[in-house]
C-alpha cells in the first residue's frame, strides 16, 4: 500500500515539474494549419529580441515616472544609537576632572531627523518632456522592431510556401518519370524501344527520387527556421494556411513615397530621435540658468546615563552650593549697619522629590527625546563661469541634433530609391511570372505531344527526355518568378511601413 502511494505521489510531482517547466518556457505549440496573421502574432509574442526592444520601453516609463517624481519635494528621516563609555574625557585642552565633572559615568544616546528639500533648475524642467520624448521614441523603435520580426516571419513563410511548391513539382516530375519508364518498358517489349531507353528511364527515375527527398529536407529546414523566427522550438508538425496569388501592382511611386514617409518605422523611429535630441539641445542650454534650493527640518535628541547616582550627586552638589551662597549672603547682611532680615536656607535643601525628579528626568533614552527647534533655509545659485564646459556641453547636443537630421534625410533618400527601384522590380516580377506561366503551359504541350510521338514510335527516347527536361525547367522557373514577385512585395511591404499584400 505504501509503494503505491509512493509511486502516486512520484507521478505526481514529476507532472507538476513537467508542466511548471512547459509555463516557464513561455512556448506554445503551432497550430495545425498555420496563417501568416497566426505566425505574425506568435513572433511579436514571443520573439527574444522583439521581448528585449520593448523591455526598453518600460524603462522609459520608469524614467517618466522618476521625472514626474523629481518635481516633487524630498523627504529623508533618520535615527541613530550611540553609547559612551565611563572614564576620563578630554574637552579641548583640559579633561573633564580638570573642570570638576570627573568620575564621568557612561551614556547612552539617541536621535531623530526629519527634512524635507526641494532643488529646481532648468534639468529638473526640463526633464519630464525629455523623458516622454524618449519614451515615444522607445516605442517607435518597438514599432520598427516588429516592422522587422514581421518582415523575418513573412520572409520565412514565403520560403516554406517555395519548397512546398518545388516538392509538388518534384512528386509530379517523379510520377512522369515513372510513367516514362513504364512506356519505354512498354515500347521495348514491343520492339519499338532499346535497352538504353529503359536504362535513361531508370536513372530518371532515381534522380526525381532524390530531388524529392532534398526537396523533403529542404520543406522541414523551412519549416524549423519559420518556427525559429517566431520565437519557438523547432517544429514541423504544421501546414501552412495562407496562400498568395499574382495581382498587378497598381500602386503609382508618388503614393508609396507619401505613405511611407508617414508609416516606415526606420523614420518614424528617427523622427522621435530627433525630438529627443532636440531636448538635449535644451537640456544643455539649461545650465545657464539659476538653481533654487529650498529646506526645512526638525530633529530632537535623548540622552540616559547608566547610573543615576551620578546625577543625583551632581544635584546634591549644586544644592550645598546655593545653601552655602545663601549662608555667605546671610553672614554678609548680619555685618551691615543695618542688617537685612536673612533669608530661609532651607529652602535650598535638596528634596526626596527633588531626587526623583532627577532620576525620571535621567529615564529619557531611547524615545523621550528633547525637541530642537525647527529650521529651514533658501537659497538661489547662479553659475557665472564654469570652464567653457557648458558651451561644449551645448554645442556636442547641437552637432548630434545636425547628425541626426543628416541621419533623417539620408533615410528619406534611400526610401524614395528603395521604393522606386521595389515597384520597378516588383512590375518586372510580375511581368516575368506572367511569362513564366505562359511558357509553362507550353512546355506541357511539348511534352504532352513528345510523350504521345514517342507512343507512336514516330520520336525517339531523346525528344521524350529533351521534352520532360524543357517541362521541368519551366515549373521551376514559374515558381522561381512568382516567388520572386512575393519577395519584392514582402520587400516593399516592408519600405512603405504597412501591408500591401492581398492573400
């Protein structure tokens, strides 16, 4: 009954590590039948790097947060403990015996403060718009970021979508081939053939075998990257959903420019950057101007000696001293001409309440403390000359802000180019994949009527293989063309900033 219980209990913990392990990872299977909106969701979920890019932005929350923080007054409190022990001290150059107040007992002492400060400049001013400023530009980048992560997943859809192309080709290049070697076979039986027709055959045959099985590894290695781009384990127990057809471009090269001037993240990104630095500009002109300070604060102190004894002695000592005075006054008045009436001594006599009042007074540490009285001050400093350093200061963030700027309209450049020459190659792509389909069509006529010349005996085994070479040429440079005219498009989807493509 025990070993059952153990081997519950052992099945149970080794799930829970199983699952816990699976949550941690953060992974996800792909779905069966995969679309590229699907793929595009899961790579902005769980792509490493896109993660790390917008971590980013939540430090620049922080950082807002903190700005909008130093608007506001400081506030500090602190408290300390202390002892000192009995024995001889040293007050300048005298000890305390010296002055009377040997056979010092050891103290104990505490202490609080509480202060509130207030510091404004042109940097504190100045910060929180900097920092919203670097907040928006840290988005924009998560924004280009992504722009990137889509244009990776769109790139390794495109390339699985190729090899599942190219492996349909190779299955049916395999099936003529072996229809090939059934009719050489055939018109060698016959005597219309010879033993080198079916030997080409055979060989035809073992080479779309192993076309096929490249072209396998190559769909499954498509597949893993496609996986990798969105951020998961390698996979392959997927199909994907979305398919893509030839449509005309009709966009007119004025129309991109202007949507991609207002979408492309690369600018948008660079656009924020600019502001950013814009407040560097201003942050650097800052240290021209005044600095305010303001404070207040209040603290207090306890102090408790080890032993009473010591101050009630002390209280003793000082009250023998008034009686004594009061004594010596006394004795004075009695030697005048007309003496004073003399006054009551007694009433210096040192008390049993008196005595307690000081010991209750002693009772002080570490909370009874004795309240010092408040303080606070103002203060304005106004830099003069500090080495020239704030004019390099002011003119290192002008010349980043130029470099920046130059950095701007060098991107605008390079976009209206990558945007012309893209819808150039894209027509050019499109064109040629019209052809290219054209020609396919062709090439299965060739063949289709060498196929039937060599049935007749009218050709020979030659024109039959020339006629499936020229066909296998031309569904491979059909799809070459089409795909080449969806990696333009994916390539000018990714200039302009947003989705051109109809699926």
């Amino acid at each position: 009954m025990s070993t059952h219980r153990f081997s519950r209990a052992f099945l149970t913990a080794l799930l829970f590590v199983f699952l816990a392990g699976n949550s941690l990872s953060g992974q996800e299977l792909i779905p069966e039948s995969l679309s590229l909106e699907e793929a595009v969701r899961i790579a902005t979920r769980y792509s490493p790097l896109h993660q790390a890019e917008l971590n980013n932005a939540e430090v620049a929350d922080w950082n807002v947060k903190a700005a909008y923080g130093a608007l506001l007054p400081s506030a500090s409190a602190g408290s300390s403990l202390s002892w000192q022990g009995s024995g001889e001290r040293q007050v300048g150059s005298v000890t305390l015996t010296e002055l009377g107040f040997g056979n010092q007992p050891s103290y104990y002492f505490s202490s609080y403060s509480l202060g509130l400060s207030y510091t404004l400049d042109g940097r504190v001013l100045l910060a929180l718009p900097q920092a919203k400023a670097d907040r928006n530009a840290q988005v924009a980048q998560g924004e280009a970021s992504e722009a990137g992560v889509v244009f990776q997943v769109t790139q390794a859809y495109l390339e699985v979508l190729r090899q599942q192309e190219a492996l349909s080709v190779a299955q049916q290049e395999l099936e003529r081939a072996g229809g090939n070697l059934r009719l050489a076979e055939g018109q060698f039986e016959v005597g219309s053939g010879t033993p080198l027709d079916t030997r080409q055959a055979e060989v035809a045959v073992g080479r779309a075998r192993v076309q096929v099985l490249v072209i396998e590894n190559a769909v499954r290695t498509g597949k893993f990257r496609l996986a990798q781009a969105m951020g998961l384990d390698p996979q392959d127990g997927f199909s994907l959903g979305t398919e893509f057809t030839l449509a005309e471009p009709r966009w007119r090269e004025s129309e991109l420019v202007s949507l991609a001037l207002e979408r492309n993240p690369t600018l948008r990104s660079l656009r924020a950057s600019q502001r950013v630095q814009e407040y560097s500009v201003k942050m650097a002109r800052s240290a021209y101007l005044p600095t305010i300070s303001l404070s207040a604060g209040t603290s207090g102190f306890a102090r408790e000696a080890s032993t009473s004894e010591f101050l009630v002695a002390q209280a003793q000592g000082a009250a023998f001293g008034r009686i004594a005075n009061c004594e010596a006054t006394n004795d004075l008045y009695s030697r005048l001409a007309d003496p004073l009436p003399p006054t009551d001594c007694s009433q210096y006599l040192f008390t049993e309440a008196e005595r307690r009042a000081v010991i209750n007074q002693n009772n002080a540490f570490p909370f009874d403390f004795v309240r010092q009285p408040p303080s606070a001050s103002f203060s304005i400093s106004i830099p003069i000359f500090q080495g020239r350093r704030r004019q390099r200061d002011l003119e290192t963030a002008r010349i980043a802000e130029d470099d920046i700027q130059y950095q701007l309209r060098n991107s605008e450049l390079a976009l209206k180019a990558d945007i012309a020459s893209g819808l150039a190659t894209l027509n050019t792509a499109f064109e040629a994949a019209l052809l290219e389909e054209q020609n396919q069509v062709w090439a299965d006529e060739q063949l289709r009527l060498a196929q039937e010349r060599y049935r007749l005996g009218l050709a020979t085994f030659l024109e039959l293989v020339e006629a499936e070479t020229v066909k296998a040429g031309a569904d491979r440079d059909r799809i070459a063309a089409v795909f080449a005219y969806h990696d333009a498009l994916a390539s000018l989807e990714n200039v302009v900033g947003t989705s051109l493509r109809t699926p």
